[in-house]
C-alpha cells in the first residue's frame, strides 16, 4: 500500500534525522542511542494504540490524522531549525527532553496514528473472499509490510544523501511533503471509490442488511434491490438459508449467521463489514416479525419479552455496533418500524410497544448522532406481499398488501438521502382506502 510505505519512509527519515541530530555532539553514545530509540517506538506504539480506539469511542477521521502526521513534522523542522540557530537550547535543562518530544516522540506518535488509521480503512479487492478471524495477521500484513519496508529506505536515505547534505530542517520538511502527496492521492481515492455519492447512489457503498433467510421475504428483496445498484453487502440471519441468499447474489455478498438478539451476534455482524471491507455504509435491520397475536390479558410475560426483543432490542444491539464504523463513513441507519408503533391495535399490543420502541430509538438516536453525520430513519410499511402472509388472509385478492419492491424503493432512498433524518415513512398500498 503506497500510503503506507509513504509514511514508513517519512518515520524512517525523520527517525534517524533526529537521532543523528541529537547525538551529534553528546557524550554517552550507546546509552543516548538506547534513550532516543525508545522515545521514537514508544512514540509509534501510543500512536497505534490512541488510533485504534474501542468500539464505544468515536474514531478519528483519516484526514485528521493526515494532517496531524503532517503538522507534526512541520513543528519537528522549525525545531530543528531553532536548536542548531540556538546554542542555549541545547544546553537547556529541558533541552535535550524536548528535543526528544520534537524530533521523535511527536512525529512517531502522529505516523503510528495515521497507520493504525490506515489498517482499519484499507480497502480489499471486490473479488476477495471474505475473511475468517484466523486470517487477520496475514491481512494486516497489507499496512504493517509496507510502512516497514518504507522506513527502511527512508533510514537508508537519511543515512547516505539527507543528512549529510542537508540541514535537519529542511529533512523534516521534505518528509511532510511526501505525506502531504501520499495523503492528497489516499483520500481521493477513497472518496472516489467507495463513498456514497451527492445524489443518493449507493454504488461501492458497504450495507448491513438483517433478517435475510427464506428468498420470498423482504430482507432478501432489499438485498436484491441493493445488489442490482452497486452495493456490497453482508446479510445477516440465524439460519443456514443465509448462506445461499449469499451465494446467489455473487461475491460481493457475505453472510453471517447469529443471533442478533445477543451483543455477541450484532458484533459479529458488524465484524464481517469491518474484516471484509474496512468500512460500512448503511445499516437495515430488517429483522422482526409479528408473532403474538392476542389481547395483552392473555400474552404472558415471556412473549412480551420476545416480540420486545425480537423487533426493538436487535435494532438496538445492531445500531449501537455499528455507530463507530458508521461514524467513521457518516453513513445511516434504516430501521423497520410498522403503523401498528404509531397506532395502537387491538390484539397487537406486545408488537405495538415493540415497533413504538423502534420509532422512539429511530428519533433518539437520529438526534444524539446527528453531529457524527449519522442519519436514522426508518420504514413503516403495512402488511407486506409475501408467501406466508396470504396464506394467513382469508380473502388474500382484497387485502392491502403493500409489495416488497415498493418498501425496498424507500429503502434506498433513505439510505443514500442526504439530509434526511429522524423520520418515519409509512409505505401502503395507496390503492386501497384505508390500508396501513
């Protein structure tokens, strides 16, 4: 990867540049050799811990951490410029400690971020197959491998022509000009590539789809309705028949099979995006179902308890493991609610709460992520054209069926929908009165 051994040359260079500038005339060669390296790994490996930060906490944008590595070489080269200038300072009490901040621990701290913001970013060929958990060192080997070799030829470099024939200042300055390109070409090429678009598209965009199992159901018409637009895509369901939906839709799809009503199967979900393509875009979590249809005096506390979680606690464990990589893509959340969560309905009270929880997370959490860019909203469609569904009317030719084509149009809408968020669209069947 061209960034990374972009910023591997820019470690190297200025590693050695600063060495080399602070043993120059000092006594103790070995032991100051010992302190100075230290400084500079110590300052790489906080940098790769402070960027690459837990799931709870809000990752850092790439191109803030590009110009952190830059801005931090920039001060490296006035310093190095003002500490020859400057006699004083290098016989300062504090001189040699923040000739050590300067010239190495600062700039391997911002190239350490930067990498480890560049490992969780890294893209993967379309074709790829998905990667499995025992895959991850050969897969990090893509950053690590490069930006290894890249500080090897900037040690070379510095050693036998920077140094020798150039003042610190301007090496330092060099290096902050390789990473000012290497970052100028990164970010270009991820927007270009993988982004959602101005007008809404969701081409090269990475989209989470859940409740994708039987291929009559709507979880797999979203999936369609996506793949036929350019997207990729994990799909998410608890029965083996995710594996074939995968399997139909070619090798921009991935499955998982979990449980969603776990934390474990909604970090598993969001793991795949993560291991696969370093990135999601968009979250639908289609997963739910009607299954209690009786008055509440008759539901017992048990399938209370399942129509909650089966509809309102997967959306939540999903969204909340997908926020720091949707953060990250300032992407969007689509949730299925149902009008039954807006109005009540006799002998569907336990659903009712249930979708009224999803409206309520929908409007929540589209006003607490609003500052990240995350955008939340969700569909409420009515009684959905599917197999199972007839069969459960007695008179199916007159029922308002609300076709899954139509719910999957509004999906997609709302996911690449600049600007829109907070909102619940209710999707009918607008030819029959009173439907929905």
């Amino acid at each position: 990867m061209a960034a990374a051994a972009a910023a591997g040359a820019a470690l190297g260079i200025t590693t050695l540049a600063g060495g080399a500038l602070l043993l120059y005339s000092g006594r103790g060669f070995l032991a100051s050799a010992g302190f100075l390296v230290a400084a500079a790994l110590a300052g790489l490996g906080a940098g790769v811990w402070a960027g690459t930060p837990a799931d709870r906490r809000a990752p850092h944008r790439m191109a803030g951490r590009w110009m952190l590595a830059i801005l931090a070489l920039v001060v490296a080269s006035f310093a190095a410029t003002a500490w020859l200038r400057i006699p004083a300072l290098q016989t300062a009490p504090l001189g040699a400690p923040l000739g050590m901040v300067l010239f190495l621990a600062e700039p391997a701290y911002a190239i350490g971020a930067l990498l480890a913001g560049l490992q969780r970013r890294r893209p993967s060929r379309p074709d790829a197959p998905p990667r499995r958990a025992a895959g991850r060192l050969q897969e990090g080997g893509s950053v690590v491998v490069p930006a290894l070799f890249g500080s090897a030829a900037g040690a070379v470099l510095a050693a036998s022509w920077l140094i020798p024939a150039l003042p610190p200042g301007p090496v330092f300055f060099g290096a902050a000009l390789l990473l000012s390109a290497a970052g100028t070409a990164q970010l270009a090429l991820a927007a270009g590539g993988t982004e959602e678009s101005m007008d809404g598209t969701v081409a090269g965009s990475v989209v989470l789809i859940t409740g994708v199992g039987k291929a009559g159901q709507v979880g797999y018409a979203l999936a369609e309705a996506f793949r036929e637009r350019g997207a990729r895509l994990v799909l998410v369901g608890r029965s083996e028949e995710v594996e074939a939906r995968a399997a139909e839709l070619g090798g921009e799809a991935v499955a998982v099979r979990a449980d969603l009503a776990t934390e474990a199967g909604a970090a598993a979900a969001v793991d795949a995006a993560r291991e696969r393509w370093g990135r999601l875009d968009t979250v639908v979590n289609a997963v739910g179902g009607l299954r209690v249809l009786k008055s509440l005096g008759d539901t017992t506390p048990e399938e209370w308890s399942a129509e909650i979680e089966r509809n309102a606690g997967t959306a939540f464990l999903v969204s909340r493991a997908a926020l720091p990589l949707l953060r990250e893509s300032r992407g969007s959340i689509v949730n299925f609610a149902s009008p039954a969560g807006e109005r009540a309905v006799a002998k569907l009270g336990a659903y009712s709460a249930a979708k009224a929880g999803v409206v309520a997370l929908t409007r929540a959490m589209a006003l607490e992520e609003r500052a990240a860019g995350v955008r939340v909203n969700a569909v409420a469609p009515g009684v959905v054209d599917t197999a199972e569904n007839r069969a459960a009317v007695e008179d199916a030719a007159s029922a308002a069926f609300v076709s899954r084509g139509a719910i999957a149009e509004v999906v997609l809408f709302l996911a690449g929908a600049r600007g829109v968020s907070g909102q619940v669209v209710h999707v009918t069947n607008a030819d029959v009165r009173g439907a929905g």
